[in-house]
C-alpha cells in the first residue's frame, strides 16, 4: 500500500483510493497530495462528493481505484 502526506496538513494518506483521487483530478504526475478533507477544501466541495466521485470511478473501471 502506497503512503503519502498531506501537503497541507501533513496528515498520513494511506488510503489508494483517495491517492487514486489525487491523481485523477490533479494530474498522474503530481508530486504534492492531499487528504480528502483538505482535497474537498481546495476544490470547495464535501468529502462525500469526493467519495460519491471515487465510487463513479471505480464503477467505470478507472484503474487508479480499488
């Protein structure tokens, strides 16, 4: 399992599937993450459209998701 930190607060992100996320709307070659929270904060969104966004993905068979 891939582990990263949160740019912004530095949080540990242990989940694939938010890492997934990260690369899916910020680019596969990103080096700066972030957590969910933080993520939906920068895209002035909730955490659950981010999870309701991750579930759209993996249904569509997006390899970045679990």
């Amino acid at each position: 399992m891939e582990t990263k930190k949160c740019y912004v607060c530095g949080i540990s992100i242990d989940n694939n599937n938010h890492i997934g996320l990260n690369k899916k709307l910020l680019g596969r070659k990103i080096d700066r993450y972030y957590c969910i929270d933080c993520l939906a904060e920068y895209f002035e969104i909730t955490t659950g459209e981010l999870l309701d966004r991750i579930e759209e993905f993996k249904a569509q068979g997006c390899a970045l998701f679990e």
